[in-house]
C-alpha cells in the first residue's frame, strides 16, 4: 500500500478561496481530492489506478476535468506567484514536452490541442518566464514548434514590471530588446553569430540562467507533465499549473 501524499491544511487554507463553492449537497473532501489530482500528475498514473485512499477514481477525474475547463489551476497559479510581489530579475526559456500517442490527436472539432511535429516527434512547447530564485510566473503552452520568438511576442504582454530580463541567444532580436526597453526592462541576451556587431551583455549575471533550467528539470519530474497523455490542451495546460505551483508556491 503506498503512502499516500496529502496537501497540508495550511496549504488548503491558501487555494481554497480560487475553488468553486459547492452547490447543493456538500462535495468529497476537496483536500483528500486535490491531494489525489496531485498524487495522479506527479507518479504519472492512469486515473483508474489511484490508490483507493483518495476515493472513486472517476470523481477525481470528474473534478480535475470540471476545474480545468473553468481555469481554476490556472488562477491558482497566477495569484500564488503574484502574492511573491514584483521580481527584480526575470529569465525567460522554453522547453519541449514529449507527447505520448494517446494523446497524438493533432485537431478536434476545431480546437487546438498545442501539439506539433518538430524531429523529435509529437510536442507540446512550455514558455515560461521566472524570477531570480528560479520560480515561474508566466507560463504559456504552445505547438512545439513554435519558436521562441513567437512565444516571447506571446508572453510579453504579461511580464511583471523588472529591472532585468536574461534570456538566451534564441531571444536576441532588434524588436525584443526594444520591446523590452520600452517597459524599462534591460535584456540580458548575448547576441546571435550573424550579428555583424556583437551588443554587449552582463557575463556574470548572465550565469544566473540555469536558475530557470532548473526549473524546467523539477517541472519534468511530474511524469504526466514529462510526457503528455491529456490530448486536450486546457486539461495538460492544467496538470503544468498544479505542478508549478505545488512544486514552488506551495512551499512557502
């Protein structure tokens, strides 16, 4: 019997406000719930295969697909992160998350699912942006293919105010840098080989970068999030969300 995982109840206290009231008679505990939602993303289990402390598997599956239609780990996310205040540092990159065929549907009905074909196969792309201590605050999910430069026109409108921004050569470009100057926010992005005139950068902060490759290696030790089997976008996109936050925002 594996021991199960529970979210603690100073924890709850902090999501609990971003969850739908219930209607009608009370709900299953919601925290043995969203404990199970977790346990699910982060061992990357089938949803019949939940340990039986956490309840009926389909009303697991039930909530989590209920909540991620309405965007509730998505507002969690970004009120935990915003609660940390204005960052005085960001650092942006992206990452490419492998899709597993049961997930390989490209289009349903119309709806994007942000899965594309780069050499590696079947992806979805995470853009995220982080602050000085490694943790993320802006995350978007996109094809894989996509590049980064049209996930930072993307993101752009959403950064938090910032001194500096550190990214690496995949982000240097004229509009970038000048989007970024014109919302006070110094890049920090060595230049590409075809620069003719290379724009100088600060080396030693620049260092700092791994910070938010780190984040990418934690973020993937959630194996429903490593791999992608959910072949609706806004349900992956809210397994990514529930494993930021429970890995960076719950902690504090």
């Amino acid at each position: 019997m594996p021991k199960l995982f529970l979210l603690s109840r100073r924890q709850m206290r902090r999501i609990k406000p971003f969850f739908p009231k219930p209607r009608g008679l009370p709900r299953v505990n919601d925290r043995r719930v969203i404990s199970g939602i977790v346990y699910v993303i982060h061992h990357g289990l089938q949803w019949k295969d939940v340990p039986a402390g956490y309840g009926p598997h389909k009303t697991l599956y039930n909530r989590f697909v209920r909540w991620s239609r309405r965007g509730v780990f998505e507002r969690v996310f970004a009120a935990l992160a915003a609660q940390a205040g204005a960052p005085d540092r960001l650092m942006i990159d992206a990452t490419h998350l492998k899709v597993h065929r049961t997930a390989a549907s490209l289009r349903q009905g119309g709806v994007p699912r942000c899965i594309g074909r780069t050499k590696g196969g079947l992806n979805s792309k995470l853009h995220a942006v982080c602050d000085a201590q490694g943790r993320p605050v802006v995350l978007l999910l996109t094809e894989g293919q996509m590049s980064d430069h049209k996930g930072a026109a993307l993101i752009l409108p959403a950064l938090p105010p910032a001194s500096v921004l550190i990214g690496d050569r995949g982000y240097d470009s004229n509009w970038f840098r000048a989007a970024l100057l014109e919302r006070g926010i110094t890049p920090c992005i060595p230049s590409t080989r075809s620069r003719k005139v290379e724009i100088p950068y600060d080396k030693t902060l620049y260092r700092e970068r791994h910070r938010i490759e780190n984040m990418f290696g934690r973020l993937k030790d959630w194996r429903r999030v490593a791999t992608r089997y959910d072949r609706c976008a806004h349900t992956f996109f809210s397994a990514v969300c529930l494993a930021m936050t429970v890995t960076f925002w719950l902690r504090y």
